[in-house]
C-alpha cells in the first residue's frame, strides 16, 4: 500500500518542480530587481542619515509597490503573448477554411523546401490538409514560427511578485531584526549588505540556468550590478543631506 503513495508524491515532487523551472526566468528577474532596488532604498536612506524606522517605512514601501509593478508588468507582457497567438491561430483558421488551396500550396512549398518531392510529398500535404487542426498548428510552426506560449499570464504575475517580495526584504531583515528584537543599530547597514551580497550570489546562481552562461560570471555580475546600484544611491542619498 506504501508504494502508490510513494509514487503520488514523486509524481507531485516532479509537477511542482516543473512549474519552477517553467516560471525561473520571472523568478530570477523579479528577484534581481526587489533586491537591487530595495537594497538601494536602504543605501540611500543610510547614506541621507535617515532614521531606521524611516528605512523600514521606504523599504517595505518600495517593496510591495515596485514589486506589484512589476507583477502588472510581468502579467501583462504574458497576456500579450497569448493574445497575439491566439490572434494569428484566428487568421490561419479562416485562411484553411476560405483559402485552401492557397494554403495547401503553402504547405507544399514548406515541405518542399525541406527536401520532400513527388508522391511522398503529395502524401504528407494530404496526411496534414486531412484535419484542419493539424493543419492550422504546422502553419503556424512553420509559416509564421510561432508555437504556443508555455507560461500562464497569472502565473507569471505571481513568480514575479513573489520573488521581488521574497528576495527584496533580504536588504530590511537586519532593520526588521533590530525593530522586533530591540538590537543595536550599529551594525544594521553592514549586515544589510552582507545578506543582500548573500542574496545576490544565490539569485545570480539561479540566472545562470536562465541565460544559460557560467555560474561564476552570472554570480559576479548580479553582485557587481547590486553593488554599484547601492553606492549610487548611498552617493545621491548623502549630496542630497548636505544640500537640503
């Protein structure tokens, strides 16, 4: 009795990792701007001297603001995707059922183009032609080299706000800390960016899987890209204390 149940799991281990890898690119990009701009929030508020608490108020405000932006922004970029497929699947099918011919010769011509002659030709245009379904998924392959969207708009909304939230409070975890606990604020800068450099590592590793270059390298990079973002900030944060 143990072993359909061993299964049953394994089968939902390997649907929920599924799902990650489908939605890592929205993961690791909603992750890279929650950390790189809230950390920069921090940074600027330390470098203006502003009081921690005011910190706390600009960093979780950034936080759910931006990252319900970018959600919006992640959702409707997805929902674009399916729309114009779905736009172009319309136009094939009223093409298959108005222009036949036409389009049965542009099926020919594509496989034509492959290589395919004579009878054998003539055979796969028939076998493809034979059920309009078919016929419209090849056009749209092989005419217009689209293939349907793999993602869900909704579900690339939440990955994205998720990750900013998730990886963007790592710069407020010391602030939040010291808030809740009553700890020395000495410190608090310093550890803010040790676990935000922590973060950036472990989120350039995850992009590295993305864009599919070395570990290091994409590493390196996020770590850089946060690090020069903080000291702009922390820069524009102090000239402006000393102006106003």
């Amino acid at each position: 009795m143990a072993e359909p149940k061993v299964e049953h799991c394994e089968e939902r281990l390997h649907g929920v990792n599924h799902h990650f890898n489908q939605y890592l690119e929205e993961f690791v990009y909603g992750g890279i701007d929650g950390s790189v701009t809230t950390f920069a929030v921090v940074a600027g508020s330390v470098g203006a001297h502003l009081d921690p608490s005011v910190v706390l108020i600009l960093g979780f405000a950034n936080l759910f603001a931006d990252g319900l932006s970018m959600s919006i922004g992640s959702y409707l970029s997805a929902k674009t995707e399916w729309q114009k497929y779905q736009k172009h699947k319309a136009v094939e099918y009223w093409e298959v059922e108005h222009l036949p011919d036409a389009e049965r010769e542009e099926i020919r011509q594509i496989y034509r183009a492959k290589g395919f002659q004579g009878p054998l030709l003539e055979a796969i245009v028939e076998t493809i032609t034979a059920d309009k379904d078919r016929w419209v998924d090849v056009m749209m392959k092989e005419e217009l080299g689209l293939l349907p969207p793999d993602k869900k708009p909704l579900w690339s909304g939440v990955a994205t706000f998720l990750s900013f939230v998730l990886v963007g409070f790592v710069p407020l975890i010391s602030y939040v800390a010291a808030y809740v606990f009553s700890l020395s604020q000495q410190y608090l800068f310093l550890w803010a960016c040790i676990l935000t450099a922590l973060a950036f590592v472990g989120i350039g590793f995850l992009k590295a899987q993305v864009v599919a270059v070395s570990r290091w390298r994409a590493m390196l990079e996020t770590l850089l890209l946060g690090a020069v973002a903080a000291t702009v900030s922390y820069g524009v944060g102090a000239l402006l204390k000393q102006w106003l």
